[in-house]
C-alpha cells in the first residue's frame, strides 16, 4: 500500500483492525525486518491494526532531496501518522533509528500516542559501547550478518537471511547519508511523554550500547527498562520470547491508562477497545 505524507510517498504494508500501531524499523533495512520481529507480538492481541511503513530511503519509499535531515524525516512520519490514524490515538514501537523517531512522534503528539515502546534506540549521547563479541555459534554468514548478531546460529542466519539481507539492494545510500549528516533533531521544549513506556536495551549492543538507553528510565515517568544479556542490536531476532514477554505487559499497562482528559497531554488517548 502507498499514501502520500507531505512530499513523500510511503509504502507500508497494515495487519489487522482496531486501534493503529504504528512499528518504525531502523537504518539500512526496510519494514519486513521490524514485521518479522513483532508481528509474531502484535498479531496475537486482539484489535491492534500493525502498520509497517517503510522509512524514506528504504524499501520502496523513495527520500527526495527536500529531506536533508532527520527533522523533515519526522515530519514526514508525523503526516504519515495523521493520514493512516485519522488523528486518532495511537501506539509507537521503534526499533533502532525508528526508536529515535518514535521518541521524536510522541514527544510532539503526546495527547495522541496511546504508548511507546523503545527497543536498541539509537539515542544522542551514546556512550560506553562493548565491543562487538559472539555469545553463540560463529563462523557462518557475511560480513554484515557477523557484525550485528551476536547470537550466530543457522536459525538467526536464516532469519537475516530471509527478513534483513533482503532489503539491501533497495536502500538509497546517497539519501540515508545525506540524512545521516543531520540525523540530531532540532530540541523541543515539551515535557517528557507520561503514557506507558517500555525500554529494552541489549547488553552486548555495539551498535548503541545500552547506557544512553538506561538513562532514558529518569526521563519517562512511566517507563519499565530492561537490559537484555546475550543480545546485542539484533534483539529482536535473538530474544524473542523476553520481548514478547516484555512488549505484553506493557500493552497491558496501556490497556489500563484509562480514556485522557481532555486537552491532557499527561493522559492516555482515546483508542478502539478490541
């Protein structure tokens, strides 16, 4: 499916009806990366509609030169949240450089973000990153595929394979560098977003580290944070049973944050129940 949001037309493939969940994947790869890895979540609780856009520069979504940062980028995401929501209250899970959006998303359009869930988030500030190092398996895949698993299994080969390797050939490396260059975000001034959070950060990330995420849990004043072990930036493909876990309970919490007052940003929004 495609829709236009400013000058940008996104492609983004939806599961589902019910209350929108929009699922944002990170750099170099496009939607079925992040599909893979929390459709399996999402598509197991009852009225959630899981919106997997492909990000400017990636997959079938083309980034035109009027996106020369990381600020256009998240008003093209906010006009793709308004076209596919309706204005309507929503949840934001991010992954990586999609994490960096959705924090962005819900920090402008707090009164319309239900939750946010934050996972490996590529954050400012990153500090104390590991060095990358194997846990498990070894010797197998590319380059690429060595460098960001840590868990290097044939099942985890398989799944870069089939959900990460694939998307490649359709990434505009001039558009993600030009980008790239002003991946910061202009600072806001609005308060920190108070809906139900959850963080989850991965002990051997080399890409992000996990301390900038762990320092995120004094600024979201309903926010869970978990450190994962043995999982680096590819998490969501290593530890899917302790995301799941993880991705539950904080759905549960959004479930019981009750309907927003009005004008409130501080409250809940208003959503579909399933």
């Amino acid at each position: 499916m495609e829709i236009r949001a400013g000058q940008v037309v996104i492609h983004f493939v939806e599961h589902g009806t019910g209350r929108p969940v929009l699922v944002l994947h990170g750099a170099g790869v496009d939607h079925r990366e992040a599909e893979a890895c929390f459709e399996p979540v999402l598509a197991g609780v009852p009225g959630l509609r899981r919106i997997y856009p492909d990000l400017p520069g990636t997959g079938r979504t083309a980034a035109p030169e009027t996106l020369r940062g990381a600020d256009e980028v998240l008003d093209t995401l906010l006009a793709f949240a308004d076209e596919v929501t309706g204005g309507t209250g929503h949840l934001l899970i991010g992954h990586s450089a999609g994490a960096h959006y959705a924090r962005a998303m819900a920090a402008r359009r707090p009164a319309e973000v239900a939750g946010l869930a934050l996972v490996c988030p590529l954050l400012p500030g990153l500090r104390d990153v590991p060095q990358h190092r194997v846990v498990a398996g070894g010797g197998i895949g590319d380059d690429v595929f060595r460098s960001y698993f840590v868990v290097q299994t044939p099942e985890m080969l398989e799944r870069y394979e089939h959900h990460v390797a694939p998307a490649a050939a359709l990434v505009d490396e001039a558009a993600l560098e030009r980008i790239g260059e002003r991946w910061a975000l202009t600072p806001g001034h609005a308060p920190p977003y108070a809906g139900p959070t959850v963080i989850v950060a991965g002990r051997l990330d080399s890409t992000v580290g996990y301390a900038a995420a762990a320092d995120l849990l004094d600024q979201y004043p309903h926010a869970s944070l978990a450190v994962v072990d043995d999982a680096g930036h590819a998490l969501p493909h290593e530890q899917p049973a302790l995301l799941r876990a993880l991705l539950t309970e904080w759905l549960e919490r959004v479930e019981r944050s009750g309907p927003p007052g009005d004008g409130d940003p501080m409250a809940a929004p208003r959503f579909p129940r399933p």
